[in-house]
C-alpha cells in the first residue's frame, strides 16, 4: 500500500492501519502536509456511493469527507482517497459518558440524522437500497422490504435455505407476517443513512458533528428503519434508547400514523435481512443467536 500511494502523492508519512469493518478496511496517511483515509474492499459501488453523497447531501448540516479518487487497487479489490475528518467516533464518546449525558448526546446525533432525512428526494427515483447514482433499486417500498438484496452477494434467501443453515420455516413464517403489515406503511419517501451512528458519526470536543461517514447502506424509505440499526432489537445494552428519544422529541417531518405497526413491520425485514448476511458470511453463531430471538419475540 505504501508503494501504491507514493506513486500517487510522491511521499507519505504515517500510514495507519485504523479500523475494519465488515466490507472494508481503513488507513490513514499524510501526504503534502494533509491527512487522509484510504479505504480498500471489494465493493467499489460503496465508495461510488461515498462520492455521490460527498457530491449531493455535503453542506454545513451534513458534513461530509471530500472523496478525492477510487478505482482498482488490484485484482478485484478497490481503493478509495478521501480527505480525514477530525473528531471522535460518537461510541468512543457514548461509552465515557453516565446515563443523562449519554441521553444529551444521543439527542444530538438524531438531530445529525434529520439532517439527512429532511434531505431534498424530489429528484430521486426508487424506493430502498441506492445505487451510484442516488437512485432506488426498487419500484416500492415493499418491493425493497420483500427482496432481501445486498449489492456484495447475488444469493437469495430461498438459494441459502436449500444449501446452509437458513431456516427456510421461519423465513417463510416471519415474511408472511411482514406482509401483514405493509398497509400500514406511508408513502412518504426520505433519504437513509442505512447505517448511522457508532464508528460513522464522528465528534469534536465541544459535541459538535464533524462528519458522517459510509453512505454505502444508503436507502430511500421510511425514517423510522434508520432507528432499528441504532437500537438492535435482539440486544439489550446499558446504551441510550434511540428510538423512544426520537420519538419524544416528535420530529415534525414524521407521519406518526401506525408506528407500532411500522416498528413490528421494520424489526421483522431488519431481523431476516441480519439472518440472511450472517449466513452469507458464514457467521454461525451470530446467526443462531438472531434465530434464537427471533422465535421467541418475534
């Protein structure tokens, strides 16, 4: 790696490994008197989507790293340059604070993330997962809920059932149960992080948001699905409740109609999708505690 970005900025200080998550791995580096991250992995339309929203959702509000470059690291690994944000990841911060701090903060992140929510969508088209270019890969709303699709695997949910440890019977019990629910969802569409919060929100000392990383889970949809992802219902922690914050806070932007439903409808999608990935990446036990909840709460 070091070779590879000396060629690119002719000399390189510091080169760090720093984080790694399930996609991707992350570096930082200085060059030129700057500081950077390089990111590699083998999805290069999560960075493509990086660019996108660097490009489109970046303003005072949503701040987002400069996406400098991606491209082919080699074979079928990806690279992508993007100038280093300053601040802390909002978790690190979480996990030093006592329980009336940790409630202050967490209302300072969901104000971050109605930033993103009362995003512009008149322009975008589709409903759930993003592609580069901003657009919904699916004709409803329903239509994402139903599909189970991720960009990093071609395997359907019926194809792993057959050949893994998939549980096709729940699958197909917690899905007719979902679909109970689908009249009971708005048409209002609004823009997801898909995964935010914790190592992609970072923080400057005065609780200030200094960026928002990893739009490569961006989705167009309900705002009520980005809460699920910040309080995992099969994990009972110490850490602020999101989602009873949020709706405290009542956001004015929200169609409160049939939240309940809503809620029972996105943990039922939220639960099988985690299923589906932990069995794509043969992720056993993660799998069999999921499972485990699932049929006694679900």
């Amino acid at each position: 790696m070091e070779n590879f970005l000396t060629k690119k900025f002719g000399k390189i200080f510091n080169l760090q490994f720093i984080a790694e998550g399930w996609w991707s791995k992350a570096y930082s580096f200085t060059a030129e008197g700057q500081q950077y991250i390089i990111r590699t992995g083998n999805h290069v339309q999560d960075f493509m989507k990086d660019h996108w929203a660097f490009i489109h959702l970046n303003n005072t509000k949503i701040p987002i790293p400069e996406v400098l470059e991606y491209g082919n690291y080699h074979d079928n690994v990806y690279y992508c340059i993007s100038r280093q944000a300053n601040g802390d990841p909002s978790d690190e911060i979480m996990d030093h604070l006592d329980h009336y701090s940790q409630t202050e903060l967490a209302k300072i992140i969901i104000r971050q993330l109605e930033n993103i929510h009362l995003s512009d969508t008149t322009n975008l088209s589709g409903w759930g997962f993003t592609d580069a270019q901003g657009k919904g890969m699916f004709p409803s709303w329903q239509h994402f809920l139903l599909s189970f699709y991720n960009s990093k695997t071609t395997a359907s949910w019926q194809h792993l059932a057959q050949t893994s440890w998939l549980n096709r019977q729940l699958f197909t019990h917690l899905i007719e149960k979902m679909k109970s629910f689908f009249p009971y969802l708005p048409n209002e569409k609004y823009i997801l992080h898909g995964d935010f919060g914790f190592d992609n929100l970072l923080l400057d000392g005065n609780r200030k948001v200094t960026a928002v990383l990893d739009w490569a889970e961006m989705m167009l949809g309900d705002p009520l699905y980005d809460l699920l992802h910040m309080n995992e219902p099969w994990i009972r922690d110490t850490g602020p409740d999101f989602l009873s914050i949020w709706l405290n806070m009542k956001p004015g932007y929200i169609n409160f109609e049939h939240i309940e439903e809503r809620l029972q409808c996105y943990r039922i999608h939220y639960t099988l999708f985690h299923l589906y990935i932990h069995t794509v990446r043969k992720e056993h036990d993660d799998y069999q505690k999921i499972e485990n909840w699932a049929i006694n709460n679900l």
